[in-house]
C-alpha cells in the first residue's frame, strides 16, 4: 500500500505528498495563486500536478485542513507568524487531525535519503518565506531526527537546529526564534574550552588532524635537511597540536637538532572563531613548547603576531615581508597549512576591506597565496577537508554539507561510546560547522571550503609547484591510521594524499615549493 506525507503551504492551497519510499516528490493543489513558486517544491516533472477539490483533501485527515495563521510582511524582512502564545513548544501537537503521529507512520520517513529531502524542502520553505510549510516540516523532522538517535538522525538533527537558527535570523516565525534559542542553551557544547592535555586527547581520537600532521611533518623534515636554521609559520585550528611530534622528528635527525623559530597567528576569538577553543593562552602556550623542545635538545623561540584570516593575515604577511630583508638564507621558511586557509574569505563573501597591494576584483585567497610564493619559502603544506561549502544558496550549501559531514557522525559510533563526554564535544564541532554553514551569511560565514583541485589551481597560478610524498611518508601516515578503526584509509591522488572513511574522501594533503 502506498503511504505518503500531507503537508500544507501557506501560499495559496497546497499540499505536498512526500512518498514513504522516496523516490519522487509530488504536489497537489488548489487554487495556486504563483505557479513559479509552486514549481519550486516539485522534484518530479514527468507526472503533471494533481488539481483536488477540497472534499477529496478530507481524505488526509478527519477534517479539513485548519486555515493558515495570519501572516505579517514586516518591511520585507521575512514573514512572521502572529502566534497568540509567545512560548509555542517546538515539539506541540500534530498539525491537523489525522496528521500521521505514531512512530510507525514517521518511521518510514527516518532513513537519510528521506531526511536530506524534508530538509531540503524546509530550506527552500524558509527561503521563500513559507512560514507554514516551513513549521510543519520541523515538525515532522523533530520527530523523526532526536539528537541522541542514530547516526542519521543526530546529523539531521543538527541541520535542522541550524534551519531554525536561519529562520529566526531571518525573522521567518518568531516561534522559531523561541525554539533557537532553547535549542541553543541545549546544544551549547561547541563553547567548551579544552586544556592543553585533554585537547592532545582529544586530537589523538580520529585521523581527522592525524593525517594532515602525519604528512605534513614527513615532508617538512625532508624539505629542512641541512638548514641550521627552521622558521615554522604554523597556520592550524588546533593550537600547535602538531609540533611536539614534529620537534621529535628534527631533535633526532642526523646532523643535529636546528635552531627552531615558531611563529603562529592570534586572531581574536569572536563567534565566527571554529572549535576546538584552548583555555590557555598562547604565552602559555609557547612557553610549555619551549620547555619540551629544550627538553629534546632543541633550541626554540616562539613568537605570537595579532593577525586574522578575515584579512588574509595581512599582519602577519608584512611582519614576515620584514624579517625576509634581513635574512641571510641560512633559514628555511615552512609554511604550515593546517585547515586554516578556507577561513580567508573567498570570492563568494563580498567586498572586504584589506591593506594588501591588491585589486579590489582579486580573490582574497589567491592574493594570499601570491604573497606567500614572494616570500621564497622552501615548503608549503596544505591540508584540509575536501568538500564544497562555497554555494551562493543555502540550499546548495545544505546538499554539500549533508552530503559530507555525515562522516564525522558515523565515524564517532566506532570509537566512542553514546554517553561520552569527548563524544559530545566532538558532534559540538561538527553542529558548529553545520550551523555556520546553514545559518550565516557574509563575513560571519567563515565555514567556506573549497575541494582539492581548486586549491590546486590557486596553488599553481600563484607561482606554486606540487611535490610528492615520499614512501617514508606513506608509511607515516599507514602506520598512524593503523592505530584507528578499520574504516579509514589512504588514497594517492596524484603527488597528493586524501584521507578516506568508507572510500569517501574526507581530508586531503598536499605539499608545495616555488616553480
């Protein structure tokens, strides 16, 4: 028997009926007053929409239907709902009568295919100002998507809060907004601020940042042979939690341990600023670096410069311009590329104000990259996640993110249990992705990744030449990725390294010289 999912629209009479099977999305209507409206929710346009009389509707529940809540048009801002009770629950009673409720009915609906086209509908209903359908959608999605269920429905349920958040910002309902804001009390964990000890742990659980140090530190100690002196500039989200490995590395090569000079960027910690957060300062910080590399007979200095990637590091670009004109190439510069780059504002995020010598009509990043190729440095690395978060419509954006970052969900189930506390640190991050992504526009959306080959082509017209890893370096990473579950895996591409989780490609790693 065939079963299929009423919802009403609030823009004419409609209704959309969504197959338990999914495999076709129709809408059948009345008296629809914008058939290019109407012609957005249809996926499906070999069979032609259904017209049904308002007698035939009954058939979706015991009676018709209740008329749409007044709808408010404040200044073009969106459309809000006049709710008479400020305080409405997300999770409140079905929409209609004989609106399917039982787990059963909604259980159809909760497979991941299912939930990626409900949350593809809620998106373009909130887009185009659909309070109704956008609100009963949620609903629907709330009860089939808990946040402690499976691995699909914790990943919907993170879009889903991030929809809402979008819809409260855009001032759709202001329900939403309520809903928002508890579900932001609830899911706060993205605030937790790691020691340096637990955020070591806490590194060390997936080959999510494993990788990228893996390769990189294999290349960099190749690319350093014979310097007396190493200057790092260590661009990564994780507070230099790749250096103590790499300090090993060059306390034990064979002609001696170098001078070490570290130097990392200082942004200002804002709510654009990515999980994980240290709650240490960098003073601290480098002081207990300085302290384990003096222990490994390494002499090091490490210095912090104030510099954002919002300006492309500007700051730090004209203090390293500086230190290149006294410098009297006894020292190799290292740039290490730590999934920081895709934080530089790309060219879908508007006009932004910088102090580099550039166009106004030149790429942010590809400017960067530029600078960096005049600098001469002996190497670049560049790691980071190989997906596409730059669409210009949320929508667009929706599919790209669902359709990568399920991953992380279903990689946690196999090494750590429900009620951890690292585990719900760990889905934080990731909700913190989801949410910048989904619900931020402009500048305030710093989630803006791009895949391998793009950065490849920006690498290459900046004046950049891939190099190979070496076999010591494949068995680096071989080695490490033994120590995780048997999922993951290592893929060449190329010169290039892709981390894999289930054949799909996850992280990639890559190494750079001047052509």
């Amino acid at each position: 028997m065939h079963h299929s999912l009423p919802l009403l629209s609030s823009i004419g009479t409609r209704v959309l009926e969504i197959p338990i099977n999914c495999t076709a999305l129709y809408i059948f209507s009345v008296q629809i007053p914008n058939p290019q409206i109407y012609s957005k929710y249809c996926s499906c346009t070999s069979a032609p929409p259904l017209s049904i009389s308002s007698h035939q509707m009954m058939q979706f529940g015991e009676s018709a239907p209740p008329p749409s809540p007044p709808l408010i048009n404040l200044n073009g801002q969106g459309l809000r709902l006049d709710l008479t009770a400020p305080k409405a629950p997300l999770h409140r009673p079905r929409p209609w009568t004989g609106f399917p409720i039982s787990a059963k009915s909604l259980g159809s609906f909760n497979t991941g295919s299912c939930m990626e086209q409900l949350l593809f509908h809620c998106a373009n209903a909130i887009e185009v100002n659909d309070a109704t359908l956008a609100q009963q959608l949620i609903w629907v999605l709330h009860n089939i998507a808990p946040p402690d269920g499976d691995s699909n429905q914790r990943l919907t349920a993170a879009f889903l809060h991030a929809l809402i958040a979008r819809a409260s910002k855009t001032g759709s309902c202001k329900m939403l907004a309520v809903a928002a804001a508890r579900a932001d009390a609830d899911l706060a964990l993205h605030a937790h601020r790691f020691s340096a000890v637990d955020l070591v742990s806490f590194v060390d659980l997936t080959p999510w940042h494993r990788f990228g140090y893996s390769a990189a530190n294999a290349a960099i100690t190749e690319a350093v042979e014979g310097f007396p002196v190493i200057h790092i500039v260590d661009l990564s989200t994780t507070h230099c939690m790749q250096i103590p490995t790499l300090i090993d590395l060059l306390a034990s090569r064979p002609e001696g341990p170098p001078i070490l000079r570290l130097t990392i960027p200082s942004p200002a910690t804002t709510i654009t600023t990515p999980p994980p957060i240290l709650d240490l300062s960098y003073d601290e910080l480098g002081a207990k670096l300085v302290h384990f590399a003096r222990s490994r007979n390494v002499a090091m200095e490490f210095r912090v410069i104030p510099s954002n990637p919002c300006d492309a590091f500007d700051t730090l670009i004209e203090q390293l311009r500086v230190q290149q004109l006294v410098s009297d190439g006894s020292e190799a510069l290292i740039v290490n590329c730590q999934m920081m780059l895709h934080y530089i504002p790309d060219e879908t995020a508007g006009a932004i104000s910088y102090t580099m010598s550039m166009t106004s009509s030149t790429s942010l990043r590809s400017a960067f990259l530029k600078v960096l190729r005049s600098l001469q440095p002996a190497l670049v690395t560049l790691v980071d996640e190989d997906a596409d978060f730059t669409a210009s419509d949320v929508v667009g954006r929706l599919r790209s993110a669902f359709n990568y970052l399920w991953i992380p969900y279903d990689a946690v189930d196999t090494f750590l249990p429900k009620e951890s506390e690292q585990r719900r640190w760990y889905e934080a991050g990731v909700r913190w992705k989801i949410e910048n992504v989904i619900a931020h526009e402009g500048m305030q959306r710093v989630e803006r990744l791009e895949p391998k080959g793009r950065w490849a082509q920006r690498m290459r017209a900046a004046g950049f030449r891939g190099v190979g890893f070496s076999e010591d370096a494949v068995g680096e990473v071989k080695g490490m990725l033994e120590e995780h579950s048997a999922g993951w895996g290592l893929k060449r591409e190329e010169e290039d390294f892709v981390l894999t989780w289930k054949g799909h490609n996850v992280v990639f790693a890559t190494a750079w010289v001047p052509s």
